[in-house]
C-alpha cells in the first residue's frame, strides 16, 4: 500500500484499571506509526503516557495523542478511515455522526485462548442504532493460535533482543551475575505470602499494587526486595528478559512474558463470576505448560488453594528453570504468526 494510500487510524482507549488498556493501545499505536500509518489515540486519560513512553503526550512519531473526554471535542479534524474501540469502549456518538465516507470499524477485544476467539474473530456485528446505524463493526480478536488476530510485536523486537547484554543489564543495577531474580508485577494474590517466605531470590518489584501487596511481607532466608520505579515500555521489556521468573498480569505484561522467553506466572484479571478460571485454563492448555506450573498458577491465582496436593506452593528453582523449555516453544510457534499490526492492516486493506 503506497504512503498516500494509507488510511488515518482512529483508536480509541478508556483507561479503566491498572493501564493495561492504554499500554496496549500505544503500542499498537507506535507501532503502527513506524510503519508509517498516521495515528490519533483517542484517550480519556493519558497520564500514565509520562512514563510508560518517553515520548509522553507528545506522541510517537505518526501518531497524535488527543482528549476524549465528554461533550466530545474532534479538535478541528474529521473521523479518519479506520476506527478501532479497544476493549469495549464504545466511540462518541459525535465522533460517528461526523463521518463523511463509511470507515472500518474494528472492535479490538481482549485476548484469550478460549476456543470462542477463533470462531468469532473477523466476524461483522452490524450496527443498528445511533448515529452508526447502517455500518458494520467488525470483531478483531487477539490470540495465540492460528486463525485469530495474533499478537503485538514490534518490527525490532528481535534484533533489540539479539543486542541485549543480560550480564551487563545485571551489572549496571548492581545484581551479581548468578543470583536469582523475579519480577514481581501482580494484583494481589493469594499465595503471594507464601511464596515470597519460601523463594530465595532478589525480588524486583514493580510499583503500585505489586509495591503495596508485597510491602512487609517476611522474605525467605537469603532473599532480598527491591522496589523499582514505573518503567517505559522498552525498560520494561528489557526487566524481563533479565530476570529469571517473571510474575506478570493483565494482557500487555503476559505478551512481554512470551517474548521474553523466560520463566513466568501469569496472574489473570479476576473476574467476579470466575470465569477467568476458564480462560487461564484454556492458556495453560494452549502453553501445554508442565503439571508444576500449572499448581503454581492455581495456587498464585487463588484457584483450589483449599487442596493439600497443591503444597508446598514454592517449586523450587531446579522445577522453574524446566518451564523454559515449555515457553520457548510457545514463543517458536508465535513468531511464525503474523503480528496483530500486520493482521490488522491487511485486514483493513481487504475491508476499505
């Protein structure tokens, strides 16, 4: 597609909790900015921009960071040719009403394994009231198997990892080239105690909730505790893949675990009706993650902590350093996908 044949993206992010929703949007933004769409990130609240890209408010390079905040402002431009609601947010009647051609309209949804994705991923929902009424959404699912939307990975990511120095990134942060680290980017589980009492390793741990869970717990013997600043995304992706355990959460941070290719537990967003225990089942079966893992991720995410079988919840590191194998293939079989930017803009190509 030539340059001057590129549409202008309209993506739209309401922050709901814990800046999972706006970390995946800018990078989906960055990095379809790079390869050179134009871009307006469509956000109600961009604060946390300061910190996670260096680039701030002041955007990426093709990609613009605007206000959305209520009665809603266009700023003086009209709707572009792609519009993306990320994770349910619904656009501003406003913004729709001023079209003046029918765009792509994509509905990014959260990611999952669940078999439901494959079914429902490129599906039409067509939209019958409002100021859309006549139009056509269109369900863009993220995934980890063949036929869905795929994941977020950026053009350089393998070339960054190929130059990153482990020993060096250890040594710059004053870690000693043997010892044991685990990141530590949670919510607040359950057997978040006991695991912190049982696993001698220097504890990384990320601010905000993981900070604030993990504050005056007793460590194991031998085990030390550091808490680190917010981080820019690329500084984030450089933790993990220094680290030799990474506990992440949400969706951004799992995406980063794989592509780590490190050892790691996911603590999945709980849901009130617990229909997250469903979904981390149908990751873990998708990993094909070994027997030891799995008791882990059912003890860290509070399911069947009553059954003694899942005692002692600390495997050990000799049972950690095994799950590598199970995550490098997982990521093998991920990297010969293609990206979601990818499946995105060809997907828009077919649909404009």
């Amino acid at each position: 597609m030539a340059a001057m044949d590129k549409p202008v993206w309209d993506l739209f992010c309401r922050v709901i909790d814990n800046f999972g929703d706006v970390g995946v949007c800018w990078r989906l933004a960055a990095q379809l900015g790079a390869r050179g769409h134009a871009v307006r990130l469509w956000i109600d609240d961009p604060s946390a921009l300061a910190w996670m890209a260096p680039e701030g408010t002041h955007g990426a390079p093709g990609v613009q960071v605007l206000s959305w905040h209520e009665p809603f402002d266009l700023h003086g431009q009209a709707p572009g040719a792609v519009w993306i609601e990320a994770f349910g947010c619904e656009l501003p009647e406003a913004f729709v009403a001023a079209r003046t051609a029918e765009p792509v309209w994509l509905n990014l949804e959260y990611l999952s394994a669940e078999g439901f994705v494959q079914r429902q991923h490129g599906l039409p929902s067509p939209v019958m009231s409002g100021p859309g009424r006549g139009l056509t959404k269109w369900f863009f699912h993220p995934g980890f198997a063949d036929g869905t939307g795929g994941l977020l990975r950026e053009d350089d990511l393998a070339a960054r990892q190929a130059a990153f120095d482990r020993n060096a990134w250890r040594a710059s942060h004053g870690l000693l080239p043997d010892e044991r680290l685990a990141v530590l980017f949670c919510y607040e589980p359950p057997a978040l105690p006991e695991v912190l009492a049982q696993a001698e390793a220097h504890w990384l741990v990320t601010p905000g909730r993981a900070a604030a869970a993990s504050h005056g717990l007793p460590l194991a013997p031998g085990a030390r505790r550091q808490t680190l600043p917010y981080l820019a995304q690329p500084a984030f992706d450089e933790l993990l893949w220094a680290s030799d355990l990474n506990f992440v959460r949400g969706e951004d941070s799992l995406v980063r675990a794989l592509w780590a290719g490190q050892p790691f537990v996911w603590h999945i967003y709980p849901q009130h009706d617990d229909a997250h225990h469903a979904k981390l089942q149908a990751f873990l079966d998708w990993l094909d993650a070994p027997a030891s893992l799995r008791r882990l991720h059912a003890c860290w995410n509070g399911i069947g902590m009553a059954d003694p079988a899942q005692r002692p919840v600390w495997p050990g590191w000799a049972v950690v350093d095994g799950w590598r194998e199970a995550v490098q293939t997982a990521r093998a079989r991920l990297l010969a996908q293609d990206d979601l930017a990818s499946q995105l803009t060809a997907f828009v190509a077919r649909k404009r």
